[in-house]
C-alpha cells in the first residue's frame, strides 16, 4: 500500500483527544449521541444472494477504477490484455435493521469458466456469548466490505468492535505462523497484477505483457504488506472492492493496519510508531508489524510523472506529535491480536460541523489499555481533507484542480476534481477493499450509527477552540477538557499550575447557555482531594467584557452540574481559585461542557 502521509489534529481548536465518553465496553450509550442502529448479528445473514459477473459497463470512473484509462496510458495496449485475463464477481446483500448495512463482495474467476477458485465470505457465526460478522478472504484477489446502505448523515459516529484480526503481521514474535507468510497462503504466486504500482516503479520490469508472477509480489519483497482497513469514510456513493489504487484517490479519513513484509522494510526504519504512554517513537522494524494508522488523505498531486500513479497526499495522527498532522509514516499504535477474542477494539469516526474524529479503543502493544482519538478540522492552513464537503454550501472551490496525465502510452485530462457547487456525501467502509492485496479474515460486531442528540443535550463546547492560562506538559493542553472524553487516562485532561488558572472555551457564535458540566480529577481517575474546590464560570460576548454566572466555594464532587438561567453567550471561562483540598497547586479539569438547559 502507497504512504504518503500527514496528520494535523487541531492545531487551532487543540489536538489529542480521548473518547466520547464511552460507558461500559457493551453500553451503547454516548452522551450526546442518539443510537440509530446497532448491528449485533442476532440474525442470520443471507446465504443465497448469487455471485454476478461485473463487466463494468459502468464503472465508478475513468481514471483509477479497475478499467481505468490510467492504466492504458501507463502500460499501453498489453495492460488491456491483462485485465482481460480473468473475470470478476460481485455479490451484495443487506443486513440489520431496515437493511441500513450492506456487505458487498469481489472474487476472481481465474480461467473465466464461471467457476470462482477461492471465493471470500461473510459469515455469522457464534464467538463466546455474542455473535460476530466474519470477514474471511483466502485469496489476495477478493475482497469483503461492510458500508451503509444509504449515505451517512451530516453529522455522526460509526463505531464497532473487532474481535479477531488475521491479516498479516507478526505472532508471537514471528511474520510465519500456521504455514503462511505475513497472513498470506504460501503456494502459488501472488502480485498485484494487473493493477501495477506504475511501469517505472522499482522492482520489477514495468511491462504489462510479464507473467502474473513476474509482477509486484505482495507476499514478499518490495512490495510485501498486507492489512486491513478498520475503518475508511470515502466520497462516493455505495463502495465496493477494487484495486488498491483507486481506493487512494478515494478516502478522507481512514483507519488502517499496515503490515510490512520484512522484506518491505530492508535495512530502514519501516516508519515509526508512537508510544503514547511516554510521547517517543519507535521504528516499524523494532515493533510487532500489526499498526493502527490514524490518517487524513489530503491534495492529490495533479500531474504525476511518466511511469506514475494518481493519488493523493497522507497525513498521519500520533499523540507523539501532540496530534499535529505530520507527511511522515507514524503508526498511532499497535494491537496485539495474540489476546483476541478475550479482548477487543472499538474503532469509531465522528463527523461533526468543524470536522473529523479518529478514535481507537483497546490493549495496545508497549501501553495497556486506553483510547486514542484525535479530531481533525477539514482545513487547517491551506491543507484541507480531501472532498470534505458533504453538502456544496461547506466549501467555495479553493482547491479545484485538473488532474493531468502525460504517460508513455497515452495522455488524459480530467477536469474540475473538486469545483465549487459539489458535494460529496460520506460513505463508511469497514474490511479488506482491495482486490489485487490483502488476505486473511477479520471478525467484528457491534456496528453502530448515531446522530447528534437533539433534545437540548448537545454539548455546546464539544471540540470547539480552547485557551488557557498555561497547561502542565504537552500532553494536557485546553483542549483536552472539550473532547468529549475524561476517561483516556491522566492526560485526558487540562491541567496549570500558573499563577492565575483559568480555561476558555470559544463558541464560535452566541449560543444559549443554560447548564455547565465540569469533570474534575475524581472523574478522571485521580485523586478527589484534587477535585476542584473553588472555582468561577463566566461568561462572555466578546471576549472582553465577562459576567460570572457560577459561584463554587468547597466543592469536593467529581463531577458538578450548574444549572442557571439561560443566556447568550460566545465565550466561556472557568476560573480557578483554590485548585484542590490538599496542598496541591495544579488544576485540573478533565472535561467542562455546556448546554442550552
């Protein structure tokens, strides 16, 4: 898998953020979300949807789909002759409440008898005490996917639980367990023909006409990896497998695994994986090869060279960077897939009215059990979310371009990739959509939509702009106490030890404000005796001018709620007084919202 890279957490509204409050592990509650559906695979799935040949009579588009005219201007006339070689399958069926998830499934009918060799599967099937969807691909070349029936809408969370991973990586110390190599069979040959990495790519000859194993291996060598999409928002309608290349010209916002081959890595570093206990980076190559990316895709590049291939820039998510995007290989963490099914991930995206939030949930290798979350705004600087605009009045035609192809076999332009006036609704995607990469079998159950709550339980501070007097290290800056979460652990939190504490949170616009919620140290985890015990909410218009609304003198809760008479207001401020009941100076507040009553 191409990785390009980048990662900007909230730069301007604050950077790492922890959980939406996630309950316990099975409770579908999350404050301030309503629950749509919920995916639990109680019921049967279908079983007897037929496999239909796909002859791409129409296809998604022209330029990266598994017809695309890229290919023909790259490789010239032999390519055609390879992607004629074989046919391909699909098959779709609707699962849940209201049929709101679809599976959609590629196979490969090698000899074009009709006949598919090894053809990939979703399956229920009974795992402890719950049910779960399993994703089973025995052969690189198909591909099994969970998306929405229906668009998604403006504003959500997606979230599910994996309970089982097998698609390469390392067990127990080693890239070989139960006779495979990285996840892959062993027998046979296995490239990524005929979707090449580009005629000029290292590593093989370039010409389309070679043998199928004379293409880029993905079991081994230069192009060794398997993985896993955990999950993707995409800009295009009803998703289903293809070629891997397409699928980078396609995403926003992504959550993956990235399992290098050694061979992949050779004498370099594979990329770096961030240790979030302790905010330091270790190489790929030092690192058990099973990696959470936590991911935007950005630009394309307009007009790549002779020999090349389409795709756009990737910016990368740790809490090493303090949530800044950064075009650098940053793993966010890594799972240990020795301990499921007695463990699991929740892997959850969030959309919201400033941008997108990457959450993952787990026992992760090197740091034990927590969340990990960042939210993104579709903009920062000049280095937007690709396609982020669902609807065409978030977004002004800035960063229009023509995508220009000059190759040695032919040269297309593809106007207007992103005008003003377009839209582009978001699609989720959850497994293996690749169909000339990636093998093995995933489970997963859970799958859960909610939209914004909307009876006066919206949190009005929730993930917008925060400033504060000081903050006591990096990791435990403002905008810790807006990100929805006080349970990521002792630095889910906004903590000083200025002379004057006080934390502000802007609006962003006037809003009514009837009621605030403060999280102190207890409901983090710490101490109580830290529990802020004296303290003042304000409120203000400009930023200016300040009337304080809240009055709290020995307080000693974990949590308190102030309700008061509604009233507009822009800017909110807390400020501390007496930070704990102890001698400790440093304030600490894990979360403060705000309601409308």
């Amino acid at each position: 898998m191409k990785r390009a890279l980048a990662v900007m957490v909230l730069v301007l509204a604050g950077a790492v953020v922890p959980p939406a409050a996630p309950a316990l592990a099975d409770d579908p509650v999350r404050p301030g979300w309503t629950l749509l559906y919920n995916e639990n695979f109680a019921n049967a799935l279908p079983t007897t949807t037929p496999w239909v040949r796909e002859t791409y009579a129409q296809p998604f588009d022209t330029i990266m789909d598994d017809n695309g005219q890229w290919y023909r201007n790259d490789y010239g006339p032999a390519w055609q002759t390879a992607f004629d070689s074989f046919h391909t399958y699909r098959k779709e069926f609707q699962i849940g409440q209201n049929g709101w998830l679809t599976a959609s499934l590629s196979a490969r009918d090698w000899n074009k008898d009709g006949v598919i060799e090894s053809p990939p599967s979703l399956s229920r099937e009974a795992l402890g005490s719950e049910f779960v969807a399993k994703m089973n691909v025995p052969d690189h070349t198909g591909g099994v996917i969970l998306r929405p029936t229906q668009k998604l809408p403006d504003y959500y969370r997606v979230e599910y639980k994996l309970k089982t991973l097998d698609f390469g990586g390392k067990r127990n110390g080693t890239i070989d367990y139960n006779g495979r190599t990285n996840g892959y069979s062993t027998t046979g040959c296995k490239t990524q023909h005929p979707w090449g990495e580009g005629s000029d790519s290292p590593g093989w000859s370039g010409e389309a006409s070679a043998p199928y194993c004379e293409w880029q291996d993905v079991r081994r060598g230069n192009y060794g990896y398997n993985g896993f999409h955990f999950m993707s928002i995409v800009d295009f309608a009803n998703p289903a497998p293809r070629n891997n290349h397409f699928w980078h010209y396609r995403r926003k916002v992504l959550m993956d695994s990235f399992s290098q081959h050694p061979d992949r890595v050779g004498t370099g570093t594979g990329g770096r994986v961030c240790n979030s206990n302790t905010n330091t980076y270790y190489n790929y190559r030092d690192g058990n090869f099973n990696t959470v990316n936590m991911w935007i895709s950005g630009m394309p590049n307009w007009n790549p060279g002779r020999g090349g291939l389409a795709g756009n820039s990737q910016w990368f998510m740790t809490n090493c960077s303090g949530g800044v995007a950064e075009q650098q290989l940053s793993s966010a963490a890594e799972l240990q897939p020795e301990l499921m099914p007695n463990t699991f991930y929740t892997f959850a995206i969030e959309r919201d009215a400033t941008g997108y939030v990457l959450e993952a949930t787990g026992n992760f290798a090197r740091v034990g059990q927590k969340t990990i979350r960042f939210h993104r705004p579709f903009v920062v600087g000049n280095a937007p979310i690709w396609h982020y605009n669902v609807k065409p009045s978030e977004y002004d035609g800035r960063f229009n371009g023509n995508l220009v192809q000059n190759d040695y076999n032919g040269s297309t332009t593809w106007p207007n990739q992103w005008p003003a006036g377009s839209s582009y609704p978001d699609w989720f995607v959850i497994g293996d959509l690749y169909t000339n990469v990636y093998e093995g079998s995933a489970s997963l159950t859970d799958v859960r939509l909610y939209v914004p709550s909307t009876s006066g339980g919206t949190n009005l501070a929730l993930n917008r702009p925060a400033t504060a007097d000081s903050q006591c290290a990096a990791a435990e800056a403002p905008a810790k106490a807006v990100n929805g979460s006080w349970t990521g652990g002792n630095s889910d939190k906004w903590c000083s030890l200025g002379a004057s504490k006080w934390l502000r949170v802007d609006l962003q616009s006037a809003q009514t404000v009837g009621r605030f919620v403060l999280r102190h140290s207890g409901a983090g985890g710490e101490k109580a005796t830290w529990n802020t015990r004296d303290y003042d909410i304000q409120v203000s218009q400009d930023g200016n001018i300040w009337s304080t609304v809240v009055t709290a003198r020995g307080n000693t809760a974990d949590t308190t709620t102030h309700t008061i008479s509604p009233v507009s207001a822009r800017y909110i401020r807390v400020n501390v007084i007496t930070p704990t009941s102890d001698s400790d100076r440093a304030a600490r507040i894990f979360e403060l919202e705000a309601y409308a009553s």
